[in-house]
C-alpha cells in the first residue's frame, strides 16, 4: 500500500494534544468540519490541556460546533483533558506507568471515548502498538477474506493478536492505518476493490 500509494500523511497535526481533540472531534463528522473546530479552537487559545479543562461550557460548545454534536463532544473534550492534565500532568509521559491495556482501559472509561477514539489515542498520542479497528479497516479485511465480524469491538478482539504479532512498529503501525484509510476512501466498495492494486491479495491472508 506505501508502495503504491505513498505516505498517507496521518495524523495530521502541530501537538499530540491536537491529535487528542481531533479525535473526538473527528466521531461521525467529516474532517473538513474538525479542522474549522481545531482553528476556532486554535484561535481562542483552547489547544492546550489546562485551558481546555477550564473553557467555559457554552463558549467551547460554541467553537466546536462545526463537528457536530458538540454538546457530547464538549463534555467528552472536558473531560478528557482533565485526565490528561491530572493523570498524566499533560504530557504522553505521564502515562508511562500503564500498561497498554490498562491505558486503554483508562481512557475507555471516559466519557465519549468509545474502542476507536480510545485506539487513536494509544496510537498517534501515547505512541503505543495499536490498531484502529474502524469501518475502513473491517471493510478491506472483509473484502481480502478475512472473517471481519461486525461491530468495532468485536473486530478489533477479532484482528488484535494478528496484528500485534507481526514486526510493525508504532510509526508503521501509524502508517498502516493511515494508508488504510486513505485505501478505503479511494476503493469504496467491493466493486472498487476488486479494480485495485490489491486484488491480488484477495484470499490471501
């Protein structure tokens, strides 16, 4: 897919507290409208873990109101940054002390935070071997024969172990998501697929 398709370029962003709030953000909207959220919160003053754990309620719905359910993402966003400033004093670091699936158990727990945000977090955040099981990857899996069952919880139990036994790393573990993405937004169904440079993998793994 690298070979073919060159680097994907994800995650963009200038901080790893930025590629936090995109996350969020970035649940069932378009990311043309998370990135006018991210400049709006960018120009108040709001990318920074503190302030954003102490924005006012009505004023931080407002700026992010171009993603979408902002009431949700609004708590979601406060609430992850208040751990993320007390927990891990708002630096990746500060969660050195926790395993991968203890980290990703904590995150989890948050509200808003559902397997994929929490996926993105470990990977592109906390810089930790993960996978982000999302609609894109299940589809490519399904379509070169893998059994991908619906659901993200139960693709991603069902994918994990593969993909961690392989010799990626983190920043190819980035990329392979990246790459995926940008895969599934070219090759959109099966059809699509079937056209591509991997077709010939089909029923090959």
């Amino acid at each position: 897919m690298l070979e073919a398709m060159g680097p994907s370029g994800w995650w963009p962003a200038d901080t790893v507290f930025e590629i936090m709030v995109g996350a969020v953000l970035t649940q069932n909207t378009a990311w043309g409208n998370v990135d006018r959220s991210l400049d709006a919160l960018r120009a108040a003053g709001m990318l920074e873990p503190h302030a954003l754990a102490d924005a006012d309620d009505a004023r931080l719905r407002e700026l992010i109101r171009p993603s979408g359910f902002y009431r949700n993402k609004a708590r979601a966003l406060r609430t992850l940054s208040c751990w993320y400033a007390d927990r891990c004093g708002g630096d990746p670091r500060g969660a050195a002390d926790l395993s991968d699936a203890d980290l990703r158990r904590e995150l989890l727990g948050l509200f808003g935070v559902g397997g994929e945000t929490a996926d993105d977090l470990v990977l592109y955040v906390f810089g930790r071997r993960a996978f982000v099981a999302d609609t894109y990857a299940r589809r490519l899996f399904a379509f070169l024969g893998w059994d991908a069952p619906a659901g993200y919880a139960k693709f991603h139990d069902a994918v994990i172990g593969a993909v961690l036994a392989t010799d990626l790393d983190v920043p190819q573990l980035q990329e392979f998501h990246g790459l995926i993405d940008e895969f599934g937004k070219a090759y959109r169904d099966d059809e699509a697929k079937a056209g591509s440079f991997l077709a010939g993998w089909r029923g090959r793994i």
